[in-house]
C-alpha cells in the first residue's frame, strides 16, 4: 500500500514521503495513529504542504543540530513524578514528560517526536535517553527520575 508520511517515523521515512508498506501495518498502525495518510492523485498537493511545513520545524544544518546538541548534553533535567515506596512509577515517562522537562531545565525547546526512549522509564533514578536531532546527528541526555 502506497502511503504519504504525516510524521517522522523510525526506519521508515521523514514527514512527507511517499512510501511502500505492507497494508496491514498502514491500515493497523500507520494511518490511526495519524502518521500517515493513504496515497491519492490529491494528496500529491498535501506532499508539498507537509515538507514545507517540515522544512520549517526541522534543524537544517550539522552545525545548528552540533550546536542544540551542546545545548542538551549540558542541561541537567530533573523530572519529578509520583511513584510508590518501592521506588516504581505509578505509570511510566512519557516522550512528552521528557520534552517538558528539558524546556524546564532551561534546555532548548525539543519535539517530542524526536525524543527515543530505549524502553519505558518505570523507576527511579538516572536514565539515558536520546534525542535524534538531525538524521546524522543524536544527543545523549541523561535525565534523573526523582520522586514528587
């Protein structure tokens, strides 16, 4: 199935690409997920739309994603969250929960789109995560999980 990428999507492609997937992963995945759109001789004109739109959010240069890079590896992000005594979270640290700590912690502003999360962040304590910020380039950002 042939289908038009909304959002940055890992091993498959960048928003705006028109791609080949097997239908079920469109159908299943992909598409109510608000990641892609089917393919259509209309939606050629959304092609466009979403590249502009992504050429302006994304970082263009090595040199600006080396810099957010510094940026981020030097923030010491803290992110409170409620937990049990046994030091385990009442759910997990979302993508998001990331984001919005980084912005606190006087970081520069990161999609959360780009934030990879090895496995969920169930505990307390220090844990690594990475924020693909240009496709060559990948910040490491420790972020320490403390109880609220």
């Amino acid at each position: 199935m042939k289908i038009i990428l909304t959002h940055e999507v890992s091993g498959l492609g960048a928003a705006g690409d028109v791609v080949d997937v097997k239908d079920g992963y469109a159908r299943n995945y992909l598409i109510p997920r608000n990641f892609a759109i089917r393919w259509t001789k209309g939606g050629e004109k959304d092609v466009e739309q979403i590249r502009r739109a992504r050429k302006i959010h994304e970082i263009q240069t090595i040199e600006q994603a080396n810099q957010v890079k510094a940026q981020l590896e030097g923030v010491k992000v803290r992110l409170a969250v409620r937990s049990g005594d046994a030091g385990r979270l009442f759910g997990s640290v979302t993508p998001a929960d990331v984001a919005s700590a980084i912005k606190a912690s006087g970081g520069p502003e990161v999609d959360k789109r780009r934030i990879e999360l090895g496995s969920p962040i169930k505990t307390l304590g220090s844990h690594e995560t990475s924020v693909r910020l240009h496709p060559e380039v990948a910040a490491k950002v420790n972020i320490e999980v403390v109880a609220a």
